[in-house]
C-alpha cells in the first residue's frame, strides 16, 4: 500500500490500513486486538476490539469535500453505530465475554471540526444512560480518532515494507521555471553551458533545461516535506546525495564516456538512493532528477 501525508483514502482501503494500524499499536501492548469480519450478519456497530476494552470502528466517507460535509457523515455514522452497539447487546456480549468496554472509537483519516467532539460526548452520555452490562460505565467514553493518533503505527509500517511513502509531486508550471531561471541567472548559465556540451540542438537545451529546472523545484519541494514529516526518510537521501556527489569528484578523473551522460548520472544516483531509502521509485526518480539538475548548476557535476 502506497502513503503519502494527504492521501485520498477509498472505503475498504481505510479499514484495511486502520486494522493494520491497530496490529502494529497491540503487538507490543499486553493486550490482545481482535479484529471482526463483517462477512457474516454484519459487525454489529464495530470492526475490531481490544482486550483493554477498546472497541473499535473504521470509517472512510466518499465524496465528503468540505469540512462541513465530512462532520455531517461522520456523525451520522457515529449515531448509527452507537445505536447498534446498544440494541444488539447478545452480539456485543458474545464478542466480549466478561469483558468491559471503556472506549468506543471511530477512526477515521481524518476530521476536521471540533463539533465531532461535542456530537461524541453525547454519544458517551447516551450509551451511558443504557447501563449496558458489557460497558464500564465510570470510565466510558466515545471517541474519534485519525492518522495524528498512529504516527508511530504508520512509521513501523513503512519500517517493516508492508507500506510504502509516496510523495504527492507538486505542479511547476512554465511561469514558475522562467521565475526561477530570472531569480538564478548563474544557476541557469551554468547549466545552459553545461547541456550544450553534451547537443549542439537549442531546441533540445532549452527543453532539456526546463525538464531539468522543473524536477529540481520539484526534488526540493518533497525534501522538504521528507525533513519535516519523515526526517529518517531525510536524512538517508541526503546522505545518499552527499555520498554520491563526493564520489563525483574521483570519477571526474576519468575518461569514462558513460559519465558524460545525464541519463547514466541519474541512474547511478537513483541506484544509491534505492538502496538507502524506501521511499517510492517515482519519488527516488524524481529526487535523482532534480539532484542532477541541481550539480549541473552549481559546480558538483561538469562535462568534458
């Protein structure tokens, strides 16, 4: 599975990922997580509990664009899963034997108005009021949980492979790359100078120059997202990056034709950051992009 910070979640790719979220927190707790197929005659109001008295429900709406629109579905869905978890009390007291239900949550991706909050404490009061025999009624609350809540969780699975960062590329329009060329006139000279050793086609420089400076405003832009959100994931690619380019000088020694090729340089450093990073392929091969386009305006990368 594929993460990235805003992701666009579908229904049942949620519930996949929150149960996985769930595995990770409870496989190093005391207690045991349980989930419950909805294959069979339904959950009943939950799709998983825990063995400290944590029950819980996934919920993913589609087509929920506004903040106001997402409130409106999770409420509903917290309403009417509140009220199977109070009438279908001989499945709750089927699922949980002696146990005694203190928290009931909702996990969602994400939400975004606080009357979420206030819509759960009544909930809480309500289940409360029911003096259900299967819930610990002093410590009892409804509670509404997002990707904030699993950081961690989410971290072990991009440790452990069973997911994957991918970054969401921002769009550089034609504007932006004139801007940055007017804003770095040395930056653009040097690496004008240095494409035109590899064609004598104009043509082909500027359009190779503009790919170049676009990937690299790009490149710079995921780095910085990497740095603030996923600062391992920061660190082995600018170690990779230093790495490479120290190597840069020792082969500039050479007389290898291969190196004279931007193609080749892209791919040796695609390579190096593979090997030190899970971050997505199309990510790596973006970075590598505009980490060359980078060396060839500043004085890391030359040609013969």
């Amino acid at each position: 599975m594929d993460l990235s910070p805003n992701k666009t979640w579908i229904p049942k790719e949620w519930e996949s990922h929150a149960n996985n979220l769930l595995r990770a927190r409870y496989r190093i707790s005391e207690f045991d997580y349980i989930p419950i197929p909805d294959h069979d005659g339904g959950d009943g109001g939950i799709e998983g509990f825990s063995l400290d008295g944590y029950v819980y429900q996934m919920y993913c709406p589609e087509d929920a664009f506004t903040a106001d629109s997402l409130y409106q579905k999770q409420r509903t869905k917290m309403t009417d899963d509140i009220g199977k978890f109070i009438s279908n009390s001989k499945k709750m007291k089927s699922y949980f034997g002696d146990l005694k239900i203190k928290r009931w949550v909702l996990v969602v991706p994400t939400h975004k108005t606080r009357r979420i909050i206030s819509h759960a404490t009544k909930k809480t009061n309500e289940v409360k009021a029911a003096n259900l025999d299967y819930v610990d009624n002093e410590n009892f609350r409804v509670l509404i949980w997002d990707r904030n809540d699993f950081q961690q969780e989410e971290t072990e699975l991009l440790t452990s492979g069973l997911a994957t960062l991918k970054l969401n590329p921002i769009s550089v329009t034609e504007s932006e790359v004139e801007f940055y060329q007017e804003s770095e006139p040395d930056f653009t000279k040097n690496i004008t100078r240095k494409l035109g050793k590899l064609s004598g086609n104009t043509q082909a420089i500027n359009k190779g120059k503009e790919k170049l400076i676009k990937n690299a405003i790009i490149s710079q832009n995921m780095l910085s997202d990497l740095k603030q959100d996923y600062g391992d994931y920061y660190q082995q690619i600018i170690s990779a990056r230093v790495e490479r380019s120290e190597q840069l000088y020792i082969e500039a020694l050479d007389s290898d034709p291969d190196q004279q090729k931007l193609s080749y340089q892209i791919s040796i450093l695609e390579g190096k950051l593979k090997e030190a990073c899970k971050l997505h392929t199309d990510n790596l091969r973006t970075i590598s992009q505009g980490t060359v386009a980078d060396w060839l305006m500043n004085c890391t990368l030359d040609f013969e």
